[in-house]
C-alpha cells in the first residue's frame, strides 16, 4: 500500500528534494529570516506528506539514525555542561532545518533505485536552480569580472563553490556511469560557476570529482585518463591564461602555492596553517572530551573558528566527539566499498564522502552544513540497505 502511493506521487518525491536544495543553496544569506521560514515551511510540508503516503512508523533504528542521536546528544552535552560559551543550539536548528525535512519526508523509501534516481535528479536541478538565482542577483558582477560570485546565495561564496562541487560530481558520475551525455553542457556550467566562486575548495572539488570517479570507472586503463587529464589540463590553462579568470582564482592558487614553498604565515594559507599549530596544543589540553564547543575562537588571537572541521573538533570534543561523527564517515567507505561489485550507484557516495573528507581540512562544516547530512542520509539509504 505505501508502494503504491508513492508510485501515485511520484512526482512529490523529486520536487521536494529540488525545493530543498534550492533553499539550502540560495537562501543562507543575510540574517537568514528567508532562510528559516522557508526551511519551517519545507518541514510542515514533508509532514503532512508523510502523513498522506504513511503513517507506518518504523521501531527499529537505523545506522544513520543511531549516529544523529550519538553524535549529537554528545556534542550538545558537551555544548551545554563543558563549554564555556554560550551553545547557540537555536542557530545550528535553524542551519539544518532543510535536512531534517529531507530526511523526515525520505525516511520510509525503501526502494533504492528510486532513491537513487531522485538524489541524483535532485542534484541536477539544484544546479540549474543555484546557477539561475546567482546569475539573477549578481548578473553584472559577472559580467565585470575581477570579484568572486556567490555571496547572494549563502554570504560565503566557499559554500556555494562546496555545494556546487557536489551538485558537479553527481552529474560527472551520470556522464561517466550511466552514458547521459547530454548533461555536459551543465557539467560545464556548473564548473565554471565554481571557478567564478574563487574558492580553492571548489577548485580541488572539481579535480576530485574528476579524479575519483575516473580512477573508479576507468582503473588501470591508462588510455582511458586522456579525457579527464585534458579536462584537468584546460582548467589549468584557462586558470593561467584567462584574465578574466585569473583576476578571481588564478592568482588566489598561484599565492596558496608560494605560502606552501615560502612557509610565509601572512595571507589566508597562512593564517590557517597557524590555526592548526594552535589547535593542535589546545587539543592535547584535553584529549579525551575536549576543551568545550567554541573553545578555539575564544582561546586563540584570531577570535573565530579553525577553519579546519579536525582540529575543530579535537579541540572542542576530543577524541570522542571526533571519532563518534567521523565514525559513519569510516563506516560508509568500508561498507561501500565491498559493495561496490554488487551495486556500482555506491561509487558516486563513496566519492562524495571522499570529497567531504577533503573539504573538512579546510572548513567547519559540522554544525551549518545541511548539504552535507543530506548527501550522508541518502549515501546510507544506500549503502546500508
């Protein structure tokens, strides 16, 4: 019975995820009012849906479930008894709004091909809906060049350049995989947008997304790397060789490089070097359980958070903390990959989970990052089945 309702709204089941992404990908600006109504709206509305389709309510806890309530029972104890500031648990309620009515509305699907086909649906709108909305707000930013896009959406363009590169490896995956050569040309868009970002994050999204599902799909076939190594090869080029480019990223990449050789500590790539020297002694203060939520911002000269999710969490949670929300992380990867033969859609969620991984070293994605649960809940539909 529930099968067949949803086979009978078929079509709710991929426009709610496209409206999710397109609030979680254009509406984090500003003070977040838009942002959090529409996010209360989503959530009444994949409510009553769940109500319409079932109201079979499952007794047994899910892998995904158990470690939301672990990882986050334990981080809201530590938020509430060991850290000296204030918890906004208000503030990271309303961050991941979006997700939990994502996962509340796609909790009883149980078919995965369904589930599958819809995140990856899904993806492809978001794109089109996130390229559309920062084209209508900043249209003459881009068209001038010089300043990096994306602030309408999220007030952090690295944000919209993470979201944009997960949205890029999604629709790689289905040219690679599923032989949909008609979405390259928003392959293309998608990755152009995250050059105009100027963001060194979406830069590396891009070449991972490229790397991994090539490494995947083509192994040890050394003839079959000429097309991702050309495509690497005229990002570089376009990188070196386009003003227009090389005014928003190029020369961004070109002084992460030098502060790499130079070990100069002035500049952003320094200035993040140094967090994690600061963040590694502040964590050997209290290995275990931490220091407390939010203690580097207020222990450290630089008065805001590590921009590293590792040593983030080592120095506010510990050991513990760290391990219990990187524990689904190790566990999707294991899983996935002695499952890989059986069902090869787990490859597109063991790259996303590798790009994650990847992004954390150079951001704090723990607490405001609604994109990341989403892709975590859908990768454990699948791979847990």
């Amino acid at each position: 019975m529930v099968k067949s309702n949803f086979d009978k709204y078929l079509y709710r089941n991929y426009i709610f995820l496209i409206a999710g992404f397109a609030i979680i990908c254009c509406l984090m600006s500003g003070n977040l009012n838009q942002y959090m109504y529409a996010s209360v709206a989503l959530l009444c509305v994949s409510f009553l849906l769940r109500l319409s389709v079932s109201t079979i309510v499952n007794n047994k806890c899910t892998t995904f479930q158990m470690w939301i309530i672990l990882t986050w029972g334990y981080i809201s104890i530590n938020g509430f008894f060991i850290s000296e500031q204030f918890f906004g648990w208000k503030s990271i309620l309303v961050y991941l709004l979006p997700a939990l009515a994502i996962m509340l509305f796609y909790a009883p699907f149980r078919d995965k091909d369904l589930v599958f086909d819809i995140f990856c649906k899904g993806c492809e709108f978001g794109a089109v809906v996130s390229i559309i909305y920062i084209v209508i707000n900043e249209l003459p930013t881009i068209l001038a060049g010089s300043a990096r896009i994306g602030w309408s959406a999220s007030g952090n363009v690295n944000t919209v350049a993470m979201n944009l590169s997960v949205f890029a490896l999604v629709i790689y995956y289905e040219i690679l995989f599923e032989q949909k050569k008609k979405l390259w040309p928003l392959f293309v868009i998608c990755a152009l947008f995250i050059l105009l970002t100027g963001s060194k994050k979406g830069l590396m999204g891009i070449a991972l997304a490229i790397i991994l599902l090539s490494i995947f799909k083509y192994k040890w076939r050394a003839y079959k790397y000429v097309l991702p190594i050309l495509l690497i090869g005229i990002i570089l080029y376009i990188l070196k060789n386009s003003p227009y480019f090389y005014s928003i990223i190029g020369r961004r990449i070109n002084a992460f490089i030098v502060s790499l050789e130079t070990n100069q500590t002035n500049g952003s790539t320094g200035e993040r070097i140094g967090m994690v020297e600061i963040g590694w002694q502040l964590f050997k203060q209290s290995p275990i359980f931490g220091n407390g939520y939010g203690y580097f911002a207020n222990n450290t000269i630089y008065g805001t958070y590590s921009h590293n999710n590792y040593i983030e969490m080592l120095v506010s949670f510990g050991l513990l903390g760290t391990g219990l929300y990187y524990s689904l992380f190790v566990q999707l990867i294991i899983r996935g990959v002695k499952k890989v033969a059986e069902d090869y859609h787990i490859i597109l969620f063991i790259c996303l989970i590798f790009m994650q991984i990847s992004f954390d070293f150079a951001s704090v994605n723990f607490y405001n990052n609604a994109m990341m649960y989403v892709v975590l809940f859908f990768a454990s539909k699948i791979v847990f089945s």
